[in-house]
C-alpha cells in the first residue's frame, strides 16, 4: 500500500511541476468575442443559404448535393465565409424571379390598350 501512496504522490508532484507551464491565462477582449460571433454568423448565414429550396434545386442541377455543399462551406477558410457572405447580402431581393417582366408586360400592353383606345 505504501509503494502505491508513494507512486500517487509522485505523480502528484509531476503534475504541479507541469501545469503552471502549460496554462495560459488572459482576458480576451470584446472585439475578439465580437468578431468571433460574426463569424460564427456568417458561417450560419453561407449554410442556410446553401440549403434554401432554390438555391438546393439549382445546386441539384450542378451536380452538387446539399449535404456535400455544406460541407464545402464548412471546409471554407473564414476568409472565404465572410466574403460569400458579403455576397449574400449585396443580392438584390427575389432576383431570380420573373414576376417582373410580367408585371412590365402587362403596364405595357395596358398603357397600349388606353392609348389607342382614344
């Protein structure tokens, strides 16, 4: 029992020698946790946007699937986030649809219409 006592104090020792040379305490500024938390956000953001029905669809037809493309993003360099992010938004809203051009036609074929029907 002794050898044990003895073998648990000297590891005891051992490890106080060792700990005080491998910790590292400091305090960590609001701008760091800050920037953290963007890009955490920016992360989320790049990965809903991946998994949004549309953009799945059309990720489909280019031959990536949506789990394999959020695992690209999360592959990604922060770097590399934050600028597809930025991308996502500077998009200008519901540009993919063509709600648009028929709303255009029909002012058009209404102004037409009242026109000529002087």
């Amino acid at each position: 029992m002794r050898r044990f006592y003895k073998l648990v104090s000297q590891l005891l020792i051992v490890c106080m020698v060792w700990t005080p040379f491998s910790i590292q305490a400091s305090l960590i500024g609001t701008d760091q946790v800050a920037t953290s938390a963007q890009d955490q956000s920016n992360r989320d953001k790049v990965i809903n946007f991946v998994q949004r029905g549309e953009v799945a669809q059309h990720l489909e037809l280019l031959g990536v699937s949506s789990a394999n493309a959020a695992d690209r993003v999360n592959a990604m360099t922060q770097e590399e986030v934050n600028q597809v992010a930025g991308q996502i938004d500077t998009l200008p809203t519901g540009a993919g649809s063509s709600w648009w051009i028929a709303a255009v036609v029909l002012i058009g074929v209404l102004i037409w219409y009242f026109y000529y029907k002087k």
